[in-house]
C-alpha cells in the first residue's frame, strides 16, 4: 500500500450525489427505517461509479488497486470502493452486521478508492472495524474524528508508516497496520506467490548493482529499478522495502 493523492476536486459525475443523500437522510427522518427494520437504503452506482469517477480513480491510483498495488486492468475491471462501508458494515468475521452503514458518505469523493475484486469483495466487503466500537458514526451528523478506524485510510494516512514489507511478506507496523493486512487479506497466498516472482527480479538487480565488474550494466540495472521502484509500478511499497534492504535510495538509482 503506498498513498493515493486523489484530485482536490471531486468529479461533476458525483454532485447529484448530495440530493441522493438528502433523500435518504429524509427517509430515515420519516421513520421509513425505524424499528428493527434492516431493509437496505438504494445507491445510484451510475453516480457513485461514473465512468468519470473510475476513470479518476484509476489515474490518481496508476490503474493499481488502493490496497494490494497490484495492476488490476489485465485481471479485472476492477470496483469503484467504499472505504466506509455504505450499506452496512461490522467489526470483522463473525460480528454483528450494523445497519444502516455510512450511507452520507456514499457519494463522497474522499471515501472513494479504486480496489481489485479480491481486495474488495473477498477481504474487505463491509468490515470496518473500529478501536472502540461504540464511536461508530451513524447519522451524517456523527462525528468521523472520534471513530478511531482499525484500518488504514490509503488517502488520509500514510499506509508506508503502517506496513512494510520482509522480502515478499507484507507486516504490520502498528495495530493498524496489522489488522488491515488481516481484513484486506494482504497476506493471501495468491498474492504472495506474485509478489514473490516481482521480488526476485528486484533482488538480483539489486544484487548486480553491487558488482564491480558489472560497471557497463550497472546503468541498464539502475534505469529498471527505478521503472520498479516508482509509483506508477506495480508493489512500488515492496520493492522499496528489498531496495532499502540492500542499502539501495531512490537518489542513487537516478
Ligand atoms: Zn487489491
């Protein structure tokens, strides 16, 4: 996970979105979801997942997932992501489902990210765990700064100070660091085994940089780390922690 710099100004695609959610503000306010009623409100994915809105998305991310870095336009189209859950979200694995989920934020440009199926649809769905579970917003007039989020904001925070990697292994760095690989599934076997083959090539070039008699190619090494290494590429976090690894910066690679 590296941090994503998402455009100041939200796409036009997403401005019905607040009379969107002013109506589903009116019909919580009407009762229509009093009780014990768990009836799911409606979302306009035409708005939430404009065409524009993915497009921007996928620019300010490299077309890579927001969690796993991995490239998702060969493998798959790829979800337009919910950071707060919109629907309903829980704890974890086995905890109570809360409804409704953070569906003001439904339409919010800084709750959208860019996540490949396995990411989103496998790992993450609708948990969004909290360090203490009882701030959890659930009006649009709740407070977010008190929520104390257990996962890692790939926009608001800074996800390299949380986790980093041992070779191909993702690991925490904090208690949020580690919860995040947990719930995203960061740590899953598929993903590892392609990092894994993506590491091994960073290795031996940077092993060759430190070979004297490899002066004529050490540039040829050099302009590929830096391909490797950068943002735009594929587990640029990895590939930063294995270069540091062997005392290789950035600064030297260009
Ligand atoms: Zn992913």
């Amino acid at each position: 996970m590296i941090r994503v710099s998402k455009p100041v100004i939200a796409p036009a695609a997403l401005s019905p979105g607040a009379g969107l959610v002013q109506s589903l503000i009116d019909d919580a306010a009407g009762g229509i979801r009093s009780g014990a009623s768990n009836e799911p409100f409606a979302f306009d994915r035409g708005v939430y997942a404009h065409a524009s809105v993915k497009a921007a998305l996928r620019a300010a991310q490299f077309d890579k997932c927001c969690y796993c870095e991995g490239k998702i336009g060969a493998h798959s189209a790829g979800d337009v992501e919910h950071f707060r859950p919109k629907t309903r979200t829980r704890q974890g694995p086995n905890e109570v489902l809360v409804y409704p989920g953070y569906y003001w934020l439904a339409y919010q440009w800084a709750n959208l990210f860019f996540a490949c199926d396995q990411c989103n649809r496998v790992g993450k769905r609708d948990f969004f765990p909290l360090g203490v579970p009882a701030n959890r917003a659930r009006l649009p007039t709740d407070s977010l700064a008190i929520e104390e989020p257990m996962l890692v904001d790939p926009s608001a925070d800074d996800p390299r100070a949380h986790i980093r990697f041992n070779t191909w292994i993702p690991e925490g760095q904090s208690e949020r660091g580690r919860e995040t690989i947990r719930i995203v599934g960061l740590d899953r076997d598929a993903l590892n085994d392609d990092r894994r083959s993506h590491y091994k090539i960073i290795d031996v070039l940077a092993q060759l940089l430190a070979l004297p008699e490899l002066e004529n190619d050490r540039a040829a090494a050099k302009a590929l780390l830096l391909d490797f290494s950068g943002p735009t590429a594929q587990y640029s976090a990895m590939t930063n922690d294995c270069l540091a690894a062997h005392g290789i910066s950035q600064a030297e690679l260009q």
